[in-house]
C-alpha cells in the first residue's frame, strides 16, 4: 500500500466510535458509527489500531474459608473450660473441624487449675475488644461526645463564607476552562447513514470551525449539521472542506455573531509530562472539562478505513485527560489556554478484538489521542483558502520491514520517491533524527510535514537520501 494506505491493519486495533469500524491502533472517541480503530472522540470516526494488549483491570474475590460465624484462627475450648490460642494457622481451612485435634501434636491440656484473678480475665477482655473493635471505638466516641461542657455544634447553623469573586488563578484547569470554553461548540450530525454528535472550536468571528473529518464525514453529501454554542445559540454549518487521511475538516456556520475565537498555540515544543486540559461534548455532554497531561509524544495512531472510508494516520499527541465519545473535534490545550491539538481518537479495549465499539461500550481508559495543531493549522488554512487540503507524500508502497523500519514498496513513476532516487526494497530506519520502527511512522513523519519540505532518508545499508516531500491534493467533497 502506498504511505497514504499504511501498513496492514492491525487486529488490535480501537474502533470508530460512531462507524463501528476497527482500525490498526486506537479507535475513534465518538462517531455516529462507533469507534474506529483509534476511537474518535465525537460521535463517529476512525479508530486507530494498537497491537498492545488489553488494558483491563480484573478483579476478583478471594474465596472464603469457614463460615460466616466461623474463624479458622480463634480460640478452641479445652476440657477444662480454658482457652487455647494458636500462632499457627489451622493445617485444614475447614472450620468445621473438630475441635481439640490439630496436626501439630499439641499436649494435651494441662489439669484445670485454681481460678485466678487476674490472667483469665484480662484475656477474655482482650478477646472481646478484637471483635467489638468497632463497636467500642463508636461506644467510646459516643461517650467522650456526650462529656463536653460546651453546647454542642451544628455546621448548619453556621454562617454562608463570603462569595468568590476573584478571578481564576492563572494556569488553572479553571482559568482555561474560562478562556475556552466560548469558543467550543457541539455538532449535530445526520445523514443517510445515521447520526451522531461530536466538537469543535471557533477559529475565526466570521464561523469557521475547525474539527474532525470523522465527525462531519456522515453529513458530508446531503447530510445536515447543526451547530450548538455555549450560550445555547444554534445555526446551520456546512462543509467547507475535509481531509480523511489526517482526520481534519474545517465547517462554517452563518448568521451568528460575536463569535470568539480560540488561540492556537504550537505542538513542536510539547513536553511529555505537561498539563492540558480537553473540552468537549462526551456522551452529549456539553461543555464537559477534564484535565490531564501529555502522556507520549509522537505516537503513530490509524483509525478508519471501514464502510468506503479511507484510513488515518496521524502523528499523535498521547494524553490522560479524560476523553470519550463526542470529545472527537474538541480542543486539547496547554494551561495558557492555547490550543496545542484535537482530541480525535481513545484506545478502547473493552470489546472482544481488544477495540472497544462506540456507544455503551467504549469509553476513557486514560489513553487518548490527538492531533498535533501545527498539522492541522496548515491544513486548515489550505481548505479556507481552496477549498480542499492537500496531503504531503513522497509516492511510495510501504510495509512494515521484518527487521524493524519501513519498507518501500512499487515507486509512483515521477514522484519524489523516484526523484531521490530510492528503490523498491528499501528500508528506511530514520528520517533526519526520528527513528522509524514500522510503517505506520513513516507515514505519519510524512504526513505531519509540509509540502516541499526536505528530509533526510536514513536506509538500512547506512546510506542517507534527500527527498522533497511532495503534496497531492485531496478530492473535493
């Protein structure tokens, strides 16, 4: 498959939220169809596959030995009326055991002796405050309570504390939810085949709204969407262009005014650690802000690819903020209350392929994704400008190398693969210092740069190519 198909799909990957389609990593948080391979945070789109492991916490309970008024530790009774206490405990976990008998021969009990003051009843005290523990904790709570000398008091009838009027501190999850949330809307999406819901957010005063291909994919030709804004404002939009392969689509609505648009920041100088915080309308939810941090950085994420849909791969941007369906659109931003990324796919591993499907059965397992905002800014902008994006490709087959790496396939006659000069049977290990293990990161290294960018290909033999990344564009909706 060429670098825009990617590699094989992976089985474990998450599924569409709204499609229901699996994809080789991840899955969509929330689409109309379900999640897909890297689940989509909206209300349907592509998930991204991940051949780990499911992440599911199981529990148990342990079995219980002896029964409800039984301890296999306690005391047995002697034939003189005496209680015997054993460090060691019972060989049989049968309660029910005779008492008296044990395996480790003990003697038998001494002869009963004269009835003293003090040893044996200080032990049956002791016995009876490890089994009322509780009670003589709250026996004594009660009476300690009931010896103040002062009247007793109720919070009830303590005064209201003054009302907060100050501003939220600067670089609280509260101030950005403050700054962003104006600016972030809930889209309805139907068309003929179905509905669902998911995020977006204002980039320019005149209606642009930047968001998720896989949100709007489902109203794309003939369907509707309506926008539902923060003070409870709604208004048709329409497609302005969308672009599957990196799961960007930028809408515009009419007749609203006072729009506020978002900041956008960049995603170049990430850290792996960093507090963000995600807003978005999870489950229908709007408006819903969850905090979290930026868990990895480039991670390669696919998602899509099912009923007609093409595939995504995208150069993610890993977080633990809670992300769920209907999150897919939404913005992820750094504590300034720039925005650094779009929420857009959850790894979901509740279903039996180990990707969870949309609706009642994915859902946040700390393991979300999205996109990096300097892609989608440029591919943003192209749309606004032309009307449709364009993808960054070198125009080469690429499979995943035995050995590790990527490697190239049939070369496109004419591209920049064969005008740098690269083979069939190459394998790419590098490009300029970011190594490549599998197919799915040459794909996303490339996609995730500009056209006419250059790059240095480091091959498998040690050699070093330079190749100019070209652009195609990507069919008009």
């Amino acid at each position: 498959m060429t670098e825009n198909d990617s590699s094989a799909h992976d089985p474990a990957a998450p599924r569409h939220p709204e499609t229901g389609q699996q994809a080789a990593q991840g899955g969509w948080a929330g689409s109309p169809y379900g999640d897909q391979a890297a689940t989509p945070e909206s209300g349907g789109t592509p998930q991204y596959p991940t051949p780990e492991p499911s992440y599911h916490a199981v529990t148990g309970a342990d079995p219980s030995y002896g029964a409800p008024s039984s301890n296999p530790w306690s005391a047995q009774g002697t034939a003189s009326g005496q209680t015997q206490q054993s460090v060691y405990p019972p060989p049989n976990p049968n309660p029910y055991a005779q008492p008296g008998t044990s395996v480790y021969g003990v003697p038998p009990a001494p002869p009963a002796q004269p009835k003293r003051s003090g040893g044996k009843l200080l032990a049956g005290v002791a016995l009876v405050a490890l089994l009322v523990g509780g009670i003589a904790g709250g026996a004594v709570g009660y009476f300690t309570g009931g010896t103040s000398n002062g009247p007793a008091s109720n919070a009830l009838d303590a005064p209201k504390p003054a009302q907060q009027t100050g501003n939220a501190p600067a670089g609280s999850v509260e101030a950005v939810a403050q700054k962003l949330s104006p600016s972030v809307v809930e889209l309805q999406v139907s068309g003929q085949q179905g509905a669902g819901e998911g995020s977006g957010f204002v980039i320019s005063t005149d209606g642009y709204i930047l968001t998720n291909n896989h949100v709007v994919e489902v109203a794309a030709n003939g369907g509707q969407i309506q926008a539902v804004f923060q003070d409870g404002r709604k208004s048709v939009a329409k497609v302005v262009g969308r672009d599957p392969t990196t799961d960007i689509a930028v809408v515009k609505v009419d007749g609203v005014n006072n729009l506020t648009p978002v900041e956008i920041g960049r995603s170049d100088d990430l850290k792996v650690g960093q507090s963000v915080v995600a807003i978005g309308s999870p489950f229908e939810l709007a408006g819903t802000v969850t905090s979290g941090i930026v868990s990895s950085l480039h991670r390669p994420v696919r998602a899509g690819g099912g009923q007609g849909g093409q595939e995504t791969v995208m150069d993610a941007v890993q977080t633990d903020a809670a992300i769920n369906p209907g999150n897919s659109g939404g913005p992820l931003s750094n504590m300034s209350g720039q925005v650094i990324g779009i929420n857009s796919a959850i790894y979901s591993p509740q279903s039996a392929s180990g990707q969870g499907q949309g609706g009642s059965e994915s859902g946040n397992v700390g393991i979300g994704f999205a996109i990096p905002i300097d892609q989608a800014r440029r591919t943003a902008d192209t749309i606004i400008k032309t009307g449709q994006a364009v993808q960054t490709y070198i125009g080469a087959q690429v499979t995943d190398a035995p050995q590790g790496g990527a490697k190239l396939g049939a070369i496109t006659a004419g591209s920049p693969a064969e005008k740098a000069g690269l083979k069939a049977g190459d394998i790419v290990t590098k490009i300029d210092d970011r190594n490549i293990d599998k197919s799915d990161t040459l794909v996303a290294a490339i996609r995730t740069r500009a056209p006419e960018e250059k790059a240095t290909f480091t091959l498998s033999d040690g050699r070093t190519v330079e190749v100019t990344l070209g652009g195609q564009p990507v069919p008009a909706n």
